[in-house]
C-alpha cells in the first residue's frame, strides 16, 4: 500500500494544529503516503471534521482529537500550531510527549505593511522554546519553509523543496529526514544543530517577500548535494 | 567582450576585502564577466598582488588599491571583510561611499566545537549596521551563501546557486540582481527588504552544517520563480 521506510512502519503522526493550512498540508501528505495520521486541535469536533475531509480526499487513516489526545497518540507529533499559542500549547502538553520525537515548525513571525519579519525569541528560536519546555523530549526542526498551498494543493504531485532538518539527535533528524521524504518531490536535508533553527524559521519571511514579488509559492533546495 | 547588461555598463565594481576567500572568488567572477575591478585592502600591496593574479587569471582588468582607494573608485563596492572589523571599516569609509549602492555579504558567525553559529548583531545584521554607519549610500545585502569555494575554482564553470538580494531601494536591488547574473549560473533573487537580512547572513550558519554532514559546498536555490 505505500513504501514507507522502515523507520516510520508502525508510526502514527499527529498533528498538533492540523486543521490550519500548514498542519492540514503536512497531514494531507503524510496520510497519502500510507501513515496512519491523527489532526489535533483545539476542538476535538474541527479535528474530526477535518481529519474526515482528509480521510476522503486521500484514502488515508485519518482521525481527530483534541490536542492532548493527539499527543498521546502520537508516535511522532508535529507541532504546527500559531506562534501565538506556541510555547503554552507545548507547555501544557509536557507528559503527553515525554520520550517522544517532537517536530516543531512553527514560524515566529510578525507581519506589518511592509510585509512579513521575524519576531525575537527568548530562547533563541521556537524549536529551542518548545525543547526548554519539553526536556523530556526530542525536539526537532522541519517543514518551516514549505508552501501550505503546494501542500493542499492534490493537482501538485510533487512539492519542489528541500525541508531542512534541525536538532541535536542524529537518529531523530535522522527519522524527521525520512518523514520528509514520505512526501512526493520532498528532500529532507540536516541543516545543522538546533541553535540554528532561529534563521530557518526567520527565512520564511523573506520567502513571504519572494512571493509577493514573483507571485510565487517558493521553497528552497540546497545545492551540491 | 561581454554580455554585461546595460546597468552595469562602463561601471566598476570593488571589493573590499578583496584578499580574503569570498572576495576574492567574487572579483574573479566580476573580472572574469568584463567588469573593471579594483581590490581592496588594509595593505595597498596584498591587494596589487591579488589583483595581479586574477587579472592573469581571467584577462580581465584588475587593480588594487587600499580599502580608501578602493572605496573611492568604486561605482558599486562590495564589502567581504571579516565580522570582526566590519563596522569600523565601515564607518571608516562613510565619506568615500557617499552616494553609492554598496554590498554587503557579511555573515556575522561564531564558531565552537559544535561548529558554527548565528552571532546577534546590535542592529539586527551586518547589512543593517552597515547602512546605519552609511546613511548617505544604498546598502544592499547579497552574496551570503555563496561557496568561495566555488567561486574560485576556474573548473567550475557554473555555480549553481541563487543568491538573495537584500534591500530597500528597488532600483540598487534590480541593480545587485544584475551583478549576480554575471556569474555563470547564479541568479539573483529578489528576498526581501535590509530588516530581513539577518536570516540569510545567519543561513551560512546552517550551510556549514550542511557542508559538513554532506561534505559538498552547498548553496541554496529558491524553487517555483
């Protein structure tokens, strides 16, 4: 039915966030690649009736839950929630993802009439925030620089992007990077140790600018790989 | 003799820092385009001599001159010196470069046993400080990810890569995105105004990384323009 890697046979993956764009792109793909994928959010009803939208549309084993329950349930959880709720959400969520791999790929970003810029964070980037928050977990960066319209987009077969992979762990980036790759035209990429998440989550600001000047959905690929 | 496009036509474009790896990979490529390139540097002599070899090298027209000099015959003047003397270069040269598009590429990084990392920079990045200490000239930013590498091996013969071109003044960006199409195979694209910079000059960060995981000497295309 799919050919997942063997590093994800078994998984299920929830999305924290996954009925906004970003989280309901991501489950999109990763349901279609044969993952069993729970939506969490807020609302256990929004969740279901986008993980039924999703289940439809890809064939997939897709459910909802609220947040708390999607954490529970995930054997990898993707946090892709608004940078407003970030750090109470993951705060609040501490023993639901305890030794579990967390992929953070929420961008802290403000927005004003000159277009989009990053915000200054405390601890240096939201993936740092959500690993001081979860010491009992393995944070890792991912998916902040990929379009939620290519993503939702079915005509699109293949995302044209490299995602670049964050963290400290090798075989968590390790298993993020084959996450990534579960999605059609994707390359996961190790971009480097966790205290560089800041600018990869800041770049999506300048992919904002890119966008409005070329009327694009852009992402990136690293080259001479 | 060459296929410069008209903007950049009779203009002459110098490097401060032109001794260094970086700027000296990009005067190759300038010269090596058949534009008039003066070199920069603390020492009038190290850069007479680097210009020598690139003007034998690529049979383009290369001098060198002190970073003054330089400064001074410079239409458009690239700035590749080290972090650490960057502003008091900088600051140095406000009256020479009065009036002038000046480049930054710049990436203010520290390095430790972990590799290295994104420096915080009072105001905000190395192409914002740059246009505090010169607020008579046109900064721009650009050139950031590129392999010096790269630009100075004469077997590479395309150096595939985009380059994101920094700015607030459209026509010193358009102007900057037409001396990176100088190099065979780059592209200039347009990321975003100077407020943004600091991701792209923090991204080299995340690049050595990259070049270290991968042993390659990556650089970054934007996907879907």
């Amino acid at each position: 039915m799919s050919n997942l890697p063997e590093s994800l046979a078994g998984k299920t993956v929830s999305v924290l966030g996954g009925t906004g764009p970003q989280g309901r792109g991501l489950a999109r793909r990763f349901a279609a690649a044969g993952l069993p994928v729970v939506i969490g959010s807020r609302s256990a009803e929004r969740a279901a009736a986008t993980a039924a939208e999703l289940a439809a549309a890809t064939g997939g084993d897709v459910t909802g839950a609220d947040n708390p329950g999607a954490a529970t349930a995930g054997d990898l959880v993707v946090v892709a929630v608004p940078w407003e709720g970030h750090g109470e959400l993951v705060a609040g969520l501490a023993a639901e993802l305890t030794g579990k791999v967390v992929v953070d790929c929420v961008n802290p970003l403000g927005f004003d009439n000159q277009g989009a810029f990053a915000l200054a964070v405390e601890e240096g980037s939201a993936a740092q925030q959500a690993q001081a928050l979860l010491p009992a977990s393995t944070v890792v960066g991912a998916f902040h620089n990929v379009s939620a319209v290519k993503l939702e987009d079915p005509e699109v077969t293949s995302v044209d992007t490299d995602v670049l992979v964050l963290g400290d762990v090798r075989e968590a980036t390790d298993l993020v990077q084959d996450l990534c790759a579960t999605i059609p035209g994707v390359r996961g990429v190790y971009g480097g140790r966790l205290r560089n998440a800041h600018q990869v989550e800041a770049l999506t600001a300048n992919l904002i600018s890119v966008n409005r000047r070329y009327r694009s959905h852009a992402g990136v690929r690293v080259t001479d790989l």
